[in-house]
C-alpha cells in the first residue's frame, strides 16, 4: 500500500474535469488533496482555511484569475508554493506570476508525469 507524502495540496481549476484530473495524479503519487477550488476568491478561503504546502492554480477563471489570487494566497498562507497551472503560458504570464510570488508554471495539456516531475523538483528546491 502507498505511503502518503506529508506535503498537502489545493486544487484550484474552473473546469471540474481538470481538477478531477490533478487530484488524481497527485493522490496516484500519494499527496493529500486538502482542498478545491473554482476560482481564485475560492482559493484564497481554501488556502487561509488548510494552509497547504502547495497550490495548484490555473490563470483564467471567473470572479478572481489566479494570477490576482498571488497576493491574497501569499497573505493568508505565507508557506504555501503557488504553483500556476495554465495553457496560458505566454512570457508576459509566466513572468507575472513569478514576480507576483509563485514557485513554478506548469503547461497544459497536462501529462501525468511531467506534472509530478515538475512538482518534485519545486520541492525538492523548497527544501534545500
């Protein structure tokens, strides 16, 4: 039987199929998937209430985007990694996100292994 990793997730995606999908990659690999969310007002509150070790946050969604949701995320939860996750990966995006706070990008379509490449590799970072 799979061990669970300590490190904690928050899924955050307006398409209910893309998180379902990033939920099931990480928990394949043994995260804990403490929370989801459909926008970026939704994280926030996710966030401040699980305080996880990473969230994974997509750029385009209603109410809040995710890349207005840094901030809030970056106050409320001051450990968590802020992973983005679009298809909207142009310079002008990523550098944004990354000047706004977050740890790393992640492209999609989504392919099970380069997201949990890339996600091990952000931890690995984190804890050195």
């Amino acid at each position: 039987m799979e061990t669970l990793k300590k490190e904690t997730f928050v899924v955050v995606d307006d398409d209910s199929m893309m998180r379902d999908m990033l939920k099931l990659i990480l928990r394949g690999e043994g995260y804990s998937v403490v929370g989801e969310a459909g926008n970026g007002a939704d994280a926030i509150t996710k966030c401040e209430r699980f305080q996880p070790d990473v969230v994974l946050l997509d750029i385009n969604m209603p109410l809040m985007d995710g890349i207005h949701a840094i901030d809030e995320i970056r106050r409320v939860s001051i450990k968590t990694m802020i992973v983005m996750v679009s298809a909207d990966a142009t310079m002008d995006k990523v550098s944004g996100a990354i000047k706004r706070g977050a740890s790393g990008f992640i492209v999609k379509p989504l392919n099970a292994a380069s997201v949990l490449d890339r996600i091990t590799s952000l931890l690995r970072t984190r804890k050195v």
